[in-house]
C-alpha cells in the first residue's frame, strides 16, 4: 500500500511538472551581446577621412522589462558586453557614463537564438 501511495504521488508531480530532476522546472534563457560605441568623436568629419566610432569602457549595461531590471553588467575595454537573460522581450540600454553622459536603447527579443547589438551612444563632441 505504502508503495503504490508513493507511485501515485510521483506521477502526481511528473503530470503537474513541479518537479524535475535538477530542480524546479524553469525557463528557456537566451544570450543578447554587443558591443557600446561613442560617436562623433572627430570634432570635424571630413569626407575622404574616416572616423569611426570608438569603444566604450565602462559604461553601464541594462536589460528592462517595462520599468525592473532584469540584468546588468558593464562592458569592457572594447566596449563589448553579455547578458544570459529568460526569453522575452526587453529594452536594452546602456548608458555612457562620465564627462559627457549619455543613453542607447534597443528593443530586442530573446528566444532560442542568440541576439547581437550595436549601441551607439552620444560623444558630446559637436
């Protein structure tokens, strides 16, 4: 008896799927990297002579959904940054912090493949 009660019990939570072998069940999560860059960054573009848009250290990585913070991080010497987030949809938004603040957002989607972003945030420079 004591044996079917704890059958009964199992298959209970296997059907309900509050149970799996590592743990609750959770899920699927996605990955959305990228790259923070600053532009202008030449007081005076001229045409012939490059200038392109330069990395930014620092600055302040955030993905939202509506007004929570769903992650966060910092980018690295080459402007370059990484989030594991759930699947879903958020803005992500960095903010060049320093001298001249200022903000890059984009809406994206994370599903089972992975997202890559440009952000380009203001230099100031005008």
């Amino acid at each position: 008896m004591k044996c079917s009660v704890w059958v009964l019990l199992a298959a209970v939570l296997w059907l309900c799927g509050c149970t799996s072998p590592s743990g609750p069940v959770t899920g699927h999560s996605g990955d959305v990297a990228g790259v923070v860059l600053t532009a202008p960054v030449c007081p005076v573009e001229r045409v012939g002579q490059e200038c392109p848009p330069r990395p930014v250290s620092g600055a302040a990585v955030v993905a939202l959904d509506g007004d929570a913070v769903r992650g966060s991080t910092q980018t690295d010497s080459t402007g370059a940054f990484h989030l594991t987030l759930p699947d879903g949809r958020y803005v992500i938004r960095a903010t060049k912090v320093g001298g001249y603040a200022s903000t890059a957002t984009e809406l994206v989607v994370i599903s089972d493949r992975p997202v890559h972003i440009t952000l380009v945030v203001d230099s100031g420079i005008r």
